[in-house]
C-alpha cells in the first residue's frame, strides 16, 4: 500500500472483488497526471491483481486505486495507496 517515487514498485496482493481478465489498474491524484500500471495479472478467482507502478518523481502522499473492468466496470480506494519520498537521506 505504499511505495518511493525514485523507480518502481511492484504490487502483488491488490485485494478486492469482481476483477475480470484485461483489467486496467491506475493511481490518481488531484492535480497530477494518472500513473497507469502494467504488467497487471489478475487471480482466476478475480480477487487479486498484481502490476507494476513506475514511481519515479510522483508526488508523494496518498493517491487513489482504481481498478476498470473491460466492461468498464470499476472500483476506487480512496487514499488507498501512499507515496513516499525516496531521495530522503538520515544523518547522523
């Protein structure tokens, strides 16, 4: 549920109901362009998908989840999904 926006971030247990074959998997986010994922397999039992988001420079916080059938059919997590800053650096 959360990932750094210096490169990508694989999802493997995105959980809900209803998931067909084909669907299409983003990130959204007021003000900022989607960011759609790829590689997206979904379980024959359509309650898992796995995909891919590339990160890299999103803006950081909370961004929505949205799953659309081929049907077009959908779903969304609000705030379902967080990103974090990846070039932030501990001193000591």
């Amino acid at each position: 549920n959360s990932g750094s926006n210096a490169g990508t971030v694989k999802i493997n247990n995105l959980d809900g109901t209803g998931f067909a074959s084909g669907a299409n998997v983003k990130l959204t986010r007021n003000g900022c362009p989607a960011i759609q994922a790829t590689d997206v397999s979904v379980l024959p039992a359509g309650n898992k998908i796995s995909c891919t988001f590339d990160l890299t420079g999103a803006t950081t916080g909370l961004w929505n989840v949205t799953v659309t059938n081929s049907d077009g059919g959908s779903g969304t997590l609000v705030d379902g999904f967080t990103v974090t800053n990846g070039n932030t650096k501990v001193r000591k």
